[in-house]
C-alpha cells in the first residue's frame, strides 16, 4: 500500500490542471526523444516532487510521470532506451515516502528495465546549481518546478537553464500574489529588471501572461529562437491565478508544449478558464456585430499576412503559428479555406503546417495568389 503523505491536503482542481499539464506534455515529449537518434540519455528533473500522492491517493507528478514511461514501454524496449528520473524536495520525510510510493509503482507498472530513479532532499538551487549540473549539461532534459517559480527562477537561474542545450523547462508561479503585492522589496528583489508597474496595471485574468512577458528579458541575446508560454490557472475560488510557464529553445519543444495545452482547454490553449472572454464574444450583442474568438483572430490574421506576401509559405505558417501560441490545425483550417475560395493555390492537398514537413523533411511549399 502506498504510504499517505500526512503532511499534504487533497489537490483542489487547480493543482489537477497543472499537473495534467505536465503530464500531457511529457506524454508528447517523452517519444520524440525515445524515437530519435540523439544518444544523450533522456531526463526528468522533478525538482519539488512532494512524496506521490495527496491525501486521496490521487498521483502527484513523480507518479505520473511513471505512468507516461509505461504508457511508452513498447517503443523503449524496442529502441532499448531509459529513462532517468531524478527526484527531489527539501523535505527529506517527503523523499522518504516518495521512494516507498515509487518503488511500488515501478513494480506495479512492471516498469523496471526502462526507469532509472534517483533520490535527492536538497534545496532546489543546489540540486540545480551544484548536484546535478554534470548530467544537466550531458542529457535531453525535462524539467518540472512545481513550487515559488518566482522566487527560485530568477536571473541567473532562468540564464543557466535557458544555456543547457536539448532542455525544456516549466515552472510554476503564483501570479495574483505577484499583482496583489507588486511593491513589496521581498517581490520586487527578485527580478529587480521587472516592469512591476506593467504587473500592478494589468487586469487580474491576464497576469499571469504579462508575468510571462517579464521573463523574455533574461533571454541571452545569442539565443535567437525560444518559446516562452503561459497557461494560467484559476483557482477554485475564483480569485487566485497562477499558472505554468513553459521554455523551449526547440520548436517541437513549442509545439508540443501547445499541443498539451489547446487539449487542455480547447477553446483559448492558455488558460483552464475563459480568459479572452470569448463566450460572451460568441454570443454577441443584439446591436453591435460578434467580435473574433481567438482562433477567429489568429486565422484572419495569418489570412491577411498570406494575402500580403508576408508568409509565403508552410515554413513562414508554422513559425507563426507557434509564435502566436496556436496549433497547425488551426492554420490548416483557414489554409485550406482560402485555397477552396480560390485566394491560393499550392502544391500539395494539405497545407503541410507541421513540424515533420517543414523541419524534419524539409518539404516548404508556396502559397501563391490566386490572379483576379
Ligand atoms: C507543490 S508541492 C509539489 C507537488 C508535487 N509536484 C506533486 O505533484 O505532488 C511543492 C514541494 O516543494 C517542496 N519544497 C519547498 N521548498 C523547496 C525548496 N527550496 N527546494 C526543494 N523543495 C522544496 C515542498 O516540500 C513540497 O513538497
């Protein structure tokens, strides 16, 4: 039986969003490292990992990350590859449980040939900064930091992760406490570069995005391409945001972050509520013409960017896409739509905006217009 962690309360359904979260994106990322040929070993980093359970058995992100690996045991064993789990928290009673759950699940799992675990109680930064900076710097890393993003992620840290290569990271932030106490020197020391007026100013939904923003600063200049993505969570009562931000250098790394997201919510990818307020668009005013929801928005604007020769192509799509946090289907819809209303034509029956053909096998295609 597993051993309850007596210390913690039953997850409320916001904590279920984030880890869902983690958990859907792991089960798109965990493949394209086990498919591909990068011999670098394949890394977990469950930084704050709590002891597996909450008080109701319902599993905690080291269990569910066990439960992504079985998911993908036949393609493991048939590449004959690992995964490496490195577990922490600061609190070594936590670990201790941890280690009893997740033994009885790796057996439980029959999971034993694909998952190596390692057990640490350390403070965050050292098992960043000082324990684990060699396998850091040598494997394809996932990394999960599930407690005070603003407080531990600052400058320095946010630099050294965003320097390792083949790594992704998401962490978590209590955005509304941020927008409640934007002046307090225990706040601001943190990111002393911050615009906290810009915080202070924005409205409660959308802090969590404008947070977000913030962290674009810290981006070393030499890194040119990079992915970083909000999803705001609403707490049961209404009033608290925090949220997931997501780091990606990698643009699979971008697109499977997305894809995670838009299956969380499927009509705004960046929160678990309805944060452009887009029901309320749907429905409209007897009076005033309906506004665009934000796949309307998103698909009018690459519309008009193909008009204009602005994207010429399914390469120019994707990247779009990404950047404006959306998901290829969403440019295929309205690719295709302007090819069916004679506005382009291309090569191809599908709009090819996805990472296999623009990356993988460089198929680019051309959008040309349609001469009236
Ligand atoms: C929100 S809980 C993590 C929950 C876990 N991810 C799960 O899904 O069950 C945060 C954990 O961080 C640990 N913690 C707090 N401060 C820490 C620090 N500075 N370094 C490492 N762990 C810390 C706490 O003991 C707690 O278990």
């Amino acid at each position: 039986m597993p051993i309850r962690d007596i210390f913690d309360k039953p997850f409320d359904d916001g904590t279920i969003v984030k880890l869902e979260i983690f958990q859907k994106y792991f089960e798109e990322w965990l493949p394209v490292f086990v498919m591909s040929r990068n011999p670098k070993p394949i890394q977990v980093f469950d930084l704050f990992a709590g002891s597996g359970y909450d008080q109701n058995h319902v599993p905690g992100s080291p269990i569910r990350t066990l439960e992504v690996i079985a998911k993908h045991r036949r393609i493991l064993a048939q590449k004959k590859k690992q995964v490496f789990v490195f577990l922490n928290d600061a609190d070594s009673q936590k670990i201790e449980q941890l280690r009893i759950n997740i033994e009885q699940k790796v057996k439980d799992l029959s999971i034993q040939s694909m998952v190596v675990t390692q057990f640490s109680a350390r403070d965050f930064r050292d098992s960043v900064l000082n324990d684990h900076t060699k396998e850091l710097k040598s494997g394809n890393n996932l990394i999960f930091i599930d407690q005070n993003g603003f407080k531990e992620v600052n400058e320095q840290l946010f630099q050294f992760l965003m320097s390792l290569d083949t790594t992704d990271f998401i962490f978590f932030v209590s955005s509304s406490y941020v927008h409640r106490f934007p002046d307090e020197p225990e706040v601001r020391r943190h990111h002393p570069r911050f615009d906290f007026d810009k915080i202070k100013n924005t409205s409660w939904k959308k802090v969590h995005n404008v947070v977000c923003d913030e962290f674009r600063r810290y981006v070393p200049s030499n890194v040119k391409r990079y992915w970083i993505i909000p999803f705001s969570i609403m707490k049961p009562d209404m009033v608290n945001i925090y949220g997931l931000i997501a780091v990606t250098k990698h643009p699979l790394g971008a697109d499977k972050f997305l894809n995670a997201a838009w299956k969380e919510n499927a009509l705004n990818g960046n929160a678990n509520f309805d944060i452009e307020e887009e029901e309320k668009k749907k429905q409209g005013d007897f009076f005033k013409p309906r506004t665009l929801t934000k796949i309307e928005s998103f698909q009018l604007m690459l519309q008009e960017l193909i008009l204009k020769r602005n994207i010429k192509n399914n390469s120019d799509a994707y990247y779009l896409t990404l950047d404006e946090g959306h998901i290829g289907k969403h440019a295929n819809e309205k690719i295709m739509e302007m090819k069916r209303d004679k506005l382009i034509t291309f090569d191809s029956p599908s709009s090819l905006v996805n990472y296999k053909k623009v990356e993988k096998e460089k198929r680019i295609i051309e959008y040309k217009l349609v001469k009236k």
